[in-house]
C-alpha cells in the first residue's frame, strides 16, 4: 500500500518571520514551487470529527490524492495517484473511489458518497535540507487570505523537537498554534 508516517513541525509565520527565514537560509521567493491543493469533506465534517482530512495535490502536473490521519508517531498518509482527468472528475463531483484511500475510508465508516469538493488553496513552496530535517517554507492563499508556515519535515519526533526548537530560539520566532492547511481553509469560510 502506497503510505507512510510523516513527522512534522508547524508554526504560523508573520510576513516579517517568513522574511527573516528566507534571509536566514539565503533564499528568495525565485526559488518557490507551485502547489494546488484541492479540499474534501462530507456535510457533516466526518473526516474532521476523525482528525482526518482528504485533498488532490497539483504539482508539476501531477496529481495524488492523498488522506491524512493521525497516528502515535505523527500523521499516516495513504496516496492514490490520479491522471488529470480523473483529479478534474473529482472536483467537478463525480467521486471515483481509488484503492488505498478507498480502504482507509471504508475501515473509518466514511461513505466516498457523502464527500463534496470544499475548494482549493494555493502554496508557494521553498523545501531545503537542514540538520537532517526538511525545512518547508509556505506563503498560502486562499479565500481572499495569505498565510505563512515554517514546517519542518524530521526523521524522528525527538530530532525533530529538538532541530524546530533550536531554529525557532535562534530567530526569535514565538511558537505558535498552528493548525493544519486543511483547517485553516475551512475556518476561512463563511459556514
């Protein structure tokens, strides 16, 4: 089965903090890569009621369908890929159950019929190789917002802990509650 146990570090960013990073790590926002994210749900938020979420990922013009669950050791995702044709169906409403997801979903009792498309969110995205960690810098728009996130992608909890503390004292970045993409989306919406 096409999965894996992603352990992440996140923190909401000032548009002052995301350019102290991009200083930091001598980057500028040349070097960003689109991504689409497209956003699923039932009526009833049955995947958040789980602490779950469901979204198409554009890049490169590639598609994967990917659905986030939680996990003791962090968030375990299950990946479908998709053509164009099928990610486009699926935005467009006509749902077509893909194996792996179809079997998360099933074994979390979520009906592929009751889910509906809840829009998109766009990112710009800077990755670079840091302390054996993967730093992820994101400026996200979506709804009429602009957002920034600081991730950190870590081999381990414990090194991750460790790497995300010490570039956040060295900065002087405040830790800050930081819920997921997927969330934020929603919140942005008048529901």
């Amino acid at each position: 089965m096409s999965q894996e146990i992603e352990i992440e570090y996140k923190n909401l960013l000032t548009k002052e903090e995301f350019d102290q990073l991009l200083t930091y790590f001598e980057l500028d926002n040349t070097s960003a890569i689109l991504q689409e994210n497209h956003y699923f749900e039932t009526d009833n938020f049955s995947l958040k009621e789980k602490g779950a979420a469901l979204r198409i990922r554009e890049k490169n013009n590639l598609w994967q369908l990917t659905l986030k669950q939680p996990h003791q050791e962090g968030i375990l995702e299950t990946h479908d890929t998709l053509t164009e044709a099928e990610a486009k169906s699926w935005i467009n409403g006509s749902i077509l159950p893909k194996p792996h997801v179809a079997k998360q979903l099933n074994e979390m009792k979520v009906d592929f019929a009751t889910l509906k498309y809840g829009g998109s969110l766009r990112t710009y995205r800077i990755e670079l190789p840091y302390k054996q960690t993967t730093i992820v810098l994101d400026r996200s728009e979506y709804n009429g917002k602009t957002d920034y996130e600081l991730e950190l992608e870590a081999p381990t909890k414990k090194h991750g802990e460790h790497v995300f503390g010490e570039l956040l004292t060295a900065l002087s970045i405040t830790k800050k509650t930081t819920p997921n993409k997927i969330a934020r989306f929603y919140e942005s919406l008048d529901i």
